[in-house]
C-alpha cells in the first residue's frame, strides 16, 4: 500500500465495468473505496458477493472496496472519480453539487463531449466545481485493468499538485501513470480518437484492403494533431499513451465499440439509436467534432468521411473514393 495515501477514502461513481475496474486499483493505495452505484441490484450483488456479477463475475472485489448507492457517501472522500458516460456527466455534477460538498478534487476519466456545448467532461466540472479537476487518459480496455495486466495511462491538469496526488492513488506495480500538463490535449484525444475508430471500422466492414486502412488511420493521426493544435492544444500529446496508444487500440480492437460501429455501418447495417447507447454516443462524438472543425476553420478529411457516413447516411463506398481522392491531392 502505498503509505501516503494509506488513510485516505477516495469515492468512484459508477460501477460499470471501468469505474469497477479503477476501483479494484485504487484500492491497493487507499484505506477504502466507495463504489457507487444508481442501480440497487449491483450493488447489493456487491455487498452480498463480494462480485460485480454483471461486468465481472469471476474477479472478487477487495474487501476495502464499500457498494453503495448513496451519492451522499461521497463526501466522506477528498478525491471523486468519474467513472460513468458523457451522457449522464452533467446530471451526476448537478447532484453532486446540490449535495454541497467541500469542493473535492474531481478526476474524470470519460471520454465524451456534451453536444451541442461542445464542452469536454473537464469544462462541465469546472462548471460545478473549479478548474483544478485531474483528467485521465489512455489505451485502456477495462477488462485488462481489472485483472491487473500491464497498463499505462496519461493524468493531467491545471494544478501539478493535484495530478500528483491523483497518480499517488492510481499507480501501482501493474498500472503506469504518467503525468502530462497538456489538458486540453488529453481531452480531445480521448474523444477524437473515437472518430478514428469509426473511419477504421468503416473500412474493415466495407472490406477495404489493409494498405488503404492504415493509410486512413496515418491520415487520422496527422488530422487528430491538426485539431489539437487549432484548439490550443499540444500536438506532441498525441505522442503519449492518451493519443497514439488509445487511437490504435480502440481504431483496430474488435473490443472497441467505436470500432464495430463503424463495422455496421461499412456494411450497412443501420443500427437502433434508440436501444444501442454507443451509437447516440457516437453520433454525438463525431457532430461535436465536426463543429469544433467547423468553428475553427480546420478541414480534417477524416472527420468529413465518417460524418457522411454515420450522420449523413451516405453510401460508404462513395464516401471513402472521395475521401481517398482528397487524400491523393494532397
């Protein structure tokens, strides 16, 4: 245990499978982890078990780690973690706020953007509390985490000082955590590299030969960089884990869900907005995108192709010979 944060309680809110996963680490570090949940059954699954049954039900949980399902647990801990969807980001905020808390120090690890604000889950935090949040960033598969396999990620913020003590509760032997200053970098990354996983996937369903594939995923590598430096932010973070590392893993994992959706849509299966929650995060990922370009002048050729196909509905053989001629007259 990690002797200077051995005393401390740290809150985690969701208990889906990474805010589980991101418990299970902490936990090594912490004195206690409250894993809260809005969905009664899991947690009592929890408190009974010891298992998350429905993400992870062969993994017990350790025993520092308390279910419950009272936001107002939280305020027995210095440090929050937010572990749950862009979606429901602002709702949780709200709550937490109503709750009035002593100003904790919020960690964020969503990868999302609210549209159409098109503010990223650090600048809704800000909203509610103030600008010294820690994000975090990275290739990470929760079910790798989970059972404590070899993983590195990027943490970042306004205040070096928080970013430390966040890497404090973090790190472990298994768990790299290493520390950046760009925030803004960090947060675009996590969510244009979903954009980068749809082009992907769109052209492995269409079954575009390997060649051209990863010439769209270098094309989106150089276009991501081209936005983050239209922003403001640093090109180079697209260097570390949060940009490279996460553009590949999620742009060519059959695990990514960004990457099978733009599978479906390569082979033109129209996916039910209504009952899949990854094609309304999605689609909102890449209309979010598609206005920061828009507003700041950047033409980014890649973010055109998967919004003619998943916005527009264009065919996605027609999308990708046109972009594949902008890429040729570069």
């Amino acid at each position: 245990m990690n002797s200077a944060d051995s005393n401390s309680k740290v809150g985690v809110i969701g208990a889906g499978s990474f805010g589980t996963a991101i418990s299970q680490i902490i936990s090594t570090n912490v004195k206690e982890v409250f894993l809260y949940s809005r969905r009664e059954k899991i947690a009592e699954d929890i408190a009974k078990t010891g298992y998350n049954l429905e993400y992870y039900p062969n993994t017990k949980l350790r025993k520092n780690i308390t279910p419950t399902t009272n936001l107002q647990d939280m305020e027995k801990c210095n440090t929050i973690f937010m572990c749950i969807p862009s979606s429901g980001f602002r709702k949780t905020l709200q709550e937490i706020k109503e709750l009035n808390f002593n100003n904790p120090l919020i960690v964020t690890v969503a990868k999302g953007i609210e549209y159409p604000s098109l503010k990223t889950m650090g600048r809704l935090v800000e909203e509610y509390f103030d600008d010294t949040y820690v994000a975090m960033s990275g290739p990470n598969f929760a079910s790798e985490i989970m059972l404590d396999l070899a993983t590195a990620c990027n943490i970042a913020s306004n205040n070096m000082e928080n970013s430390r003590k966040v890497k404090k509760i973090l790190q472990t032997e298994n768990f790299k955590v290493e520390i950046i200053e760009d925030v803004i970098g960090l947060e675009l990354c996590g969510v244009i590299k979903n954009i980068n996983a749809i082009a992907y996937g769109i052209c492995e369903g269409m079954n575009i030969n390997k060649n051209a594939r990863y010439a769209i995923l270098t094309k989106g590598f150089m276009d991501t960089k081209k936005i983050i430096r239209g922003i403001g932010g640093n090109e180079s973070t697209l260097d570390q884990y949060c940009g490279f590392g996460d553009l590949v893993l999620t742009s060519t994992s059959q695990e990514s869900r960004n990457h099978t959706l733009g599978m479906f849509y390569g082979q033109k299966i129209i996916v039910d907005e209504k009952s899949s929650g990854v094609v309304f995060e999605g689609k909102n990922s890449i209309m979010a995108v598609k206005d920061i370009c828009d507003k700041n002048s950047i033409d980014s050729v890649i973010v055109n192709f998967v919004y003619d196909v998943i916005v527009d509905l264009k065919p996605p053989k027609l999308s990708f010979n046109k972009l594949w001629k902008k890429i040729l007259n570069d």
